[in-house]
C-alpha cells in the first residue's frame, strides 16, 4: 500500500470480474492487487473486459487484506 498512495494515478489488467467490480493486477507493483467497484466507475458504463486494459486513480486502502481501491476512469478491451 505505501508503494500505491490514495490519490496516484494506476494501470494494470483486468485479472477477475465479479457482478460488484473487477479486480487488477497493477502494472509495476508484483503483488498489487486493486478493486474496482462499479460504484466507483463512470455512470452508464459496464464492467471491463478479463484481460482488458484499464486506469485510473487509487481512493481507498482496504487494510485487512492489503488490497487497494481504484476508481477507474478508462480502459479498453484487447
């Protein structure tokens, strides 16, 4: 978590989608695993893609699981 600080800017891929959001591997941080919940996306837009390309800003550190909340605001399907 220090390595992603609230309010960073972040991208990675889409590596597990659930119906509340999608989880990422953070590019450049091994073990960085980061949720995106669909509240926290752009109105109107549905979930990423597995294995899409996504980014956005970290808002939130979940502690008990050492996991980290993105807010996406972009990504593409490949």
């Amino acid at each position: 978590m220090a390595a992603l600080p609230i309010g960073s800017r972040v991208a990675g891929r889409v590596v597990g989608r659930q119906p509340f959001g999608v989880f990422i591997r953070i590019d450049g941080v091994p073990s960085g695993i980061g949720l995106a919940e669909i509240l926290a996306m752009p109105h109107g837009m549905e979930l990423p893609a597995l294995g899409a390309a996504v980014a956005g800003r970290v808002i939130w550190h979940a502690d008990h699981n050492c996991q980290v909340k993105i807010k996406l605001d972009d990504w593409c399907s490949e």
